[in-house]
C-alpha cells in the first residue's frame, strides 16, 4: 500500500481519490497502531537526516508502514518501507 500524505491536500482530487487516500491512512493507522501525524513526523524527520548528506526528490519520495514476517518466523511484525529518489550526494558526504 503506497501513501503520499501530500496528496490529500491537494485541491485537484476529485472527492473518490481523497475518500481512497483517507480510507488508506486508516488502514495504516489500524495494522500499526500509530496515527497518521506519527508517520507524518517519523518522514519530516528521515528528510531533514537524509538531506544532510545527499539531494533527494521529496515529491517522489514514498514511506509506507506495512506487515511482514519476523525473522524468527514467530509471526507478523510491522515494517517501515522507504523508497528515496536521490538526485546527488553531496561533496561533503563522499
């Protein structure tokens, strides 16, 4: 499931688009039991470290809380997935 917070406050959605992306946050919200400005807060805060180091496209930027399996095979654990375009990495970075 794929989610871009930025997309719901975007005023060129019809209502159906929105309805889906809202009914997307709550799922997310139910399998992690963390609320939305959670997940909000936790890609603010993998921005502001990623950038230190390298340019990235934060208009194609996708974060997304889904389940997987454990390690250990005992059951299903929520995984944070992160897909970040990088444009350049920085001088000082290298």
């Amino acid at each position: 499931m794929i989610l871009d917070l930025s997309k719901l406050f975007k005023k060129t959605k019809n209502s159906k688009d929105v309805a889906k992306e809202r009914l997307k946050l709550v799922l997310i919200h139910d399998r992690a039991n963390v609320s939305p400005q959670f997940l909000e807060m936790v890609k603010s805060e993998i921005i502001k470290v990623i950038t230190n180091y390298m340019e990235i496209d934060e208009d194609s930027l996708d974060i997304q809380l889904t389940r997987t399996k454990s390690d250990d095979g005992s059951g299903v654990v929520p995984a944070l997935v992160a897909n970040i375009p990088i444009k350049n990495v920085k001088s000082s970075g290298r």
